[in-house]
C-alpha cells in the first residue's frame, strides 16, 4: 500500500552550502531506493534550533512531501537514522486533507 509521508531532516550545519546541495542530491536518491516519489520540497536552509542538537544551536532544514510502499518506511528510517550528516529527522504519515461533504 502506497501512503503519503512529510520526512523533515535537519541537516549538520558543518557543512559548506556545496556539500549540502550533494547531500540533498543523495537524499533524492535514497527515496528513490525504497520506491518513494517526492511529491512536493521545502528547503528552508540554515535556521537557530529550539534547543542544541547534537551540540549545534543551528541546522540546515529540509522538508520533502513523498508517496512510498509503507512496507519501506522502516527501512528508509534505519538509513536516515544512520547517516552522520543527519542530525536529526522525523518521518510523519500525511492525513487526508479532502474535506468531508454532509
């Protein structure tokens, strides 16, 4: 089953704005491993964080709309979890935003 997912990443800000444009790159194509098919991207760029992450007080956000198997969700967590670059993530399901007719 096909459901739709928004995957927010935070993205160490370490990184000059080349490396993150390829880390972007090769996100694309981790969703493209396991099926998924970006629906809509939101690059916020480099943003303060709430809190530290990791010791950073900053972060380069990204925000990515995606349809995939859900059977794939797992495994694409299990590399978002273990990519150092990634400082911190979140894989959400979207609800249904069709609005209910009486």
């Amino acid at each position: 089953m096909t459901r739709a997912y928004e995957v927010a990443i935070v993205i160490s800000p370490e990184q000059s704005d080349a490396e993150i444009e390829r880390f972007l790159h090769t996100l694309r194509q981790i969703f493209g491993k396991y099926e998924g098919k970006i629906e809509v991207e939101d690059i916020w760029g480099r943003r303060p964080t709430a809190y530290t992450l990791r010791g950073h007080n900053e972060g380069f956000y990204a925000f990515f709309q995606i349809t995939m198997p859900a059977d794939k969700v797992a495994a694409l967590e299990t590399d978002l979890k273990l990519n150092e670059q990634i400082i911190r993530h979140l894989i959400t399901i979207q609800e249904d935003t069709g609005e209910n007719t009486k």
